[in-house]
C-alpha cells in the first residue's frame, strides 16, 4: 500500500500544489485560480495551464501513479471547454465545496483519479486549441 504525501511543488508549477494518494491526488490552489462550483464543475484561467500540466507531471512521477494505470478502469463522461478565458472542467475531477465553515476559505481542492490524468490533459489541450474533444 502506497501512503499518501503532499508533494514540493515545483516552480513550474505556479500556483498548484498537489497531495497524492493511493489511487488518487488533490489538486490544490488559491481560489485566484482554481474556482469550483456546486454542480462539481471546476475552472482555471487557460492561462494556467502549462502550470497544470507540470502538475500533471509531477503526479506522473509519483509511485501510485504507474500502478493505478495498470489497475486499469473506466473515464466517466465529461466535458471540457473553454468559456471567457477560462478552462471549465465537467465530469473528471471531484470539486470540494467544503461546508458553511470552510466557504471563506481562500483555498481549493480538485481530487482527481490518477487513470483520468492523461485524458484531462488531452481534453483540456483540444478545448484550448478549440477542437472539440470525442
């Protein structure tokens, strides 16, 4: 079993910082550049995406990582776009809301599986490019 560990962020990184788990990392950032909403859609200005994606790189170097792929499973059905200079995410990805006592909170958190990680990387690419994802 592979115990979790919040991970140095890199510098490439900008604002993300990740905690990686067993079958899965949390995504975390100011509220500046990461906004979730209560439908579980989540956002980041597109102009955060290279700090993303080194993120996702990062995640990619992580133990877990390799062995949650070969565990293998399915993507649910999701929808990536883009809308006012922003990447909004639909489906992959579990956006905390936190509570009453956590809604000031400048801090949010995206969990993501790590099976998901390539084809939100792939998803988000094609919604900036402006090509529609399959």
């Amino acid at each position: 079993m592979i115990m979790g560990a919040i991970l140095e962020p890199t510098p490439e990184m900008g604002p993300f910082t990740c905690e990686a788990r067993g079958e899965s990392f949390c995504l975390g950032c100011h509220r500046d550049y990461l906004a979730v909403t209560p439908d579980r859609v989540w956002s980041i200005p597109a102009s955060q995406v290279p700090a993303l994606f080194a993120a996702f790189d990062q995640i990619r170097a992580f133990p877990a990582y390799a062995a949650d792929l070969q565990a293998g499973g399915d993507v649910p059905a999701h929808n990536i776009e883009m809308r006012d200079q922003h990447v909004h995410v639909e489906g992959l990805g579990h956006a905390y809301l936190g509570d009453a006592s956590t809604q000031d909170w400048p801090y949010r958190t995206v969990e993501v599986l790590y099976r998901h990680v390539q084809t939100l990387q792939d998803a988000i690419t094609s919604a900036v490019a402006g090509t529609p994802t399959p």
